[in-house]
C-alpha cells in the first residue's frame, strides 16, 4: 500500500464518520439553541428542560435518517472491501 493510498483511504474515512454525525450534531446544536434562548428569556433554568427536548429531538433524526446512514456505512464498507486487494500490493 502506497502512502497515497492510505492517506485517501483515511481521509474517505474521516468524512464518512463526519457525513454520518452531521444529522445528529445538528439537530442537537438547533435544539439547544431553541431551549437556551426559551431559558434566557423565560428566567426558567431547569435542567431536564434542556436535556429531555435534545434527547427526543435526537432519537426524531435518527429515526428519521437511520436508514439512509445504514445505507451510506454498508456502501463505504463495500467500498473499502473491493479496495482490499489494492491494500496488499
């Protein structure tokens, strides 16, 4: 395997892991800005109220986007699978 090689494999590997975090990361981020601003202007500064909505609005994505991310991880693994014999040389 060539150096060249590996640093693709690596890099396809990194933004696959990112690509695959995003949907959730996002909707946690949105969230929790939702709940910040609804607690900076209500005075209410209860933890569940912060905790409890990004929980439910994370189990929504990914529910929502479980079966196009089972099928992005199943394409990339395919992928690196038919690569294999390139990895030996």
């Amino acid at each position: 395997m060539n150096p060249e090689f590996a640093v693709e494999t690596v890099k396809a590997m990194i933004f696959q892991a990112l690509t695959l975090a995003a949907p959730i990361l996002l909707a946690a981020l949105v969230i929790g800005l939702g709940v910040s601003l609804f607690q900076a202007v209500t005075s209410i500064h209860e933890q569940t109220l912060s905790f409890v909505p990004k929980v439910l609005g994370i189990v929504v994505v990914t529910v929502i986007a479980l079966p196009w991310m089972l099928r992005s991880a199943m394409e990339f693994t395919t992928m690196l699978i038919e690569k294999m014999p390139q990895m030996v040389r």
